[in-house]
C-alpha cells in the first residue's frame, strides 16, 4: 500500500492513506515530508494512534495526551471517519491562485504541499488535466502550471497576455513572503523561456477574500482585480468580468484611471477659469483692494524713481556750476587784461605829439 510521509523521525516516517489510516515504518534516506513511500505495511486507523500514544512514543510527534484527551480524539474519528492528523495533512491552509486566461487555484498544507487544485474556467481544466500537482511543493506545482500554461500556447507574444499571481493566507506576513518567493519562482521560469516580456502582478490578500471568491465561483485573484475595477468604475458587476483574460481587466482598470485622470485635469482647468472670471467681477471688495493695493505699490515704485531721477539731474547741474563759472571768469579776466592792454596801446597813441619846433 502507499502513503504520504507527515513526519519524519531519526529512524522512521509515519505516513497516511487517502482512507485516513496512517502507520508507522521503518524511514530509508532520500525521502521528504510529502512525499508518496509504498511499503507492505499493516495501517491502523488515526483514531488508534491517539488512544495509544505517550509523551515521546511515534518519533517526530512528541504528542503529550492524556487518557481523557486520547478518547476524545478516538471518538471524533470514529464518528467522522478521519483521523486529526489526516486531517491537518490534508486540509489546505494557504491558497494560491494563477490567472492568465486559464484560472487555477492550489490550496496548499501546513507543509508547504499541494493537496487540493481547482480550475474555474475551461482553460484551467486543461491545464490541471495535464499536471499531477498533488503533495508537491507549492514552489514545483508553480512551475508545472507556469510550463504547462506556456506549452498550451498561452504567453504567445501576440497575445499580449498578462499573469496574475494571488496568495491568500491567515497569516499577513506568511502571505506577502510567498508572494515574494512565488512570484520569483514564476520570473525565473518565464526568463528561462525567453517570455521575460510577459507581465507579471502579484498580490497577497486575507482569507476573508478567498472565502468571497470561493462563494462567487472566481478565483482570488480575479475578485481581486474586478474589485479594484470597480473602485474607478462602480457600476462594473462581476459577471462582465468572470470569464475575461487578466489583461482585458487589467486594461479596463488602466484605461478608466486614465480617463478619470484627464477628467480631473479639466475640471481643475475649469475651476482655474471660473476663478479667473469671478476676479473681473464687479463688487469684488477683495479683488478690488488687492488691485487697490498693488495700483498704491506701483505708484510709490513710480515715485520713488522721480525722486532718484530729480536727484540725479540735481548733482549732475550742481557739478556743471562748480566747473562753468571757473571758465568764464578766466574768459572774463582774459578778455580784461586783452582790453587794458588795448586802451594802453590806444591811450599811448592818442598822446601828443612833441613840437619839434620847441
């Protein structure tokens, strides 16, 4: 019979059946938690495990139950069938959802294993229908989906299509590193496959989300994105868009960001007019004491520049007197000693002249 190893321990592994009934065997080197181990061995029902159990007893448990708890155990699995181990093995406590056009959906263990997988259009169902997913790392299920998306011919450059990765988690901080690591995972692959070109968005988001996509019949990442639709444009519902590619979305949301965008630009323009209008308004007392304000400023500006000029014609004409009368007096003295001389010389001709005869 085969099973699924859910502990490991220094010696042995204990594994579990899809019946829900687990034993314990003897472990053998190369084999990992998750991993599928056949051996002849006798199974016995989860519920036994319990009611048999001490502190340290099944390597790797290290269970510490008391008599009362073990019967309880005992009794839950044998009113419902399942084993509590089985159970926390089996139940998926993350979930990863991957939208191109195909949209599938991976729960994934405390383990880091895949033990659920959903499609939720016809395109997912071929995808899933190729790909044995199942107790591989969420890492490996990843790049199995992302080969298989690009083998179906789904990243075609002339499709222009668009990935969209979305992990949902109780935990915020557990979310947003799978993110991280999930959405490398996808780049490297699509790097190696020569589709780099490809745009990838990733998200991380409550479990409350996937609990609303899960009663709607979408995906995560598909709720998620029509929701930011519908934040620019309110009157979207989610049937317009539950069979769309991600890049019909992702356009729509750009496209309507754009146009509220250019919107706004022309309201502001707009209101920068109306402003403008109401400033040449009449009866404006603010509009009016500014303009008063700044007609006072001008004119002392105007002032104070006529003041400056009068003082400098002023200097200039007080400079001009300093320097002009010094030449006239010099012409003036000149034109004196020119004139003495002139009346002397007049003065000595006009002398008479001595009688010869005397």
């Amino acid at each position: 019979m085969k099973g699924i190893i859910v502990e490991k321990g220094k010696k042995h592994f204990i594994v579990i059946t899809k019946e829900g009934r687990f034993a314990r065997v003897r472990g053998k080197d190369g084999y990992s938690i998750g991993d599928e181990y056949e051996a002849g061995i006798d199974f016995l029902r989860g519920f036994q495990l319990f009611s048999n159990t001490n502190r340290g007893s099944f390597a790797g448990f290290n269970l510490a139950i008391n008599k009362r708890m073990a019967t309880a155990f005992a009794t839950v699995a044998l009113v419902f069938g399942i084993s509590t181990v089985t159970y926390a093995y089996i139940a998926p406590y993350d979930y990863v959802s991957i939208d191109v056009n195909p949209s599938v959906e991976l729960g994934i263990n405390r383990f880091n294993r895949v033990t659920k997988v959903e499609s939720f259009n016809e395109d997912g169902t071929k995808i899933l229908n190729e790909l044995s997913l199942k107790n591989k790392t969420s890492q490996e299920a990843m790049e199995l989906v992302i080969k298989e998306v690009e083998q179906q011919g789904f990243f075609k450059e002339e499709l222009n299509n668009e990935l969209m990765i979305t992990v949902s988690a109780k935990d915020e901080e557990k979310a947003r590193k799978m993110e991280i690591e999930l959405g490398e995972v996808v780049k490297e692959k699509l790097y190696k496959g020569n589709l780099d070109k490809t745009p990838i968005t990733t998200a991380s988001v409550t479990l409350e989300r996937h609990k609303e996509a899960e009663s709607l019949g979408i995906s995560t990442g598909k709720l998620n994105l029509i929701q930011k639709l519908q934040g620019v444009i309110p009157e979207v519902k989610y049937e317009d868009y539950v069979d769309a590619p991600v890049k019909d979305i992702m356009k729509a949301i750009k496209d309507s960001r754009k146009d509220n965008n250019l919107a706004e630009e022309e309201n502001s323009q707009l209101l920068d007019k109306s402003e403008s209008d109401e400033s040449v308004k009449p009866g404006n007392k603010q509009v009016e004491k500014d303009k008063e304000n700044k007609n006072s400023q001008e004119k002392i500006k105007e002032n104070n520049s006529n003041n400056a000029n009068e003082n400098n014609n002023s200097n200039k004409e007080n400079k001009n007197t300093e320097i002009g009368p010094k030449k006239n007096d010099d012409k003036s003295n000149k034109d004196k000693d020119d004139k003495s001389s002139k009346g002397q010389g007049n003065n000595k001709g006009n002398q008479p002249k001595k009688d010869k005869g005397k």
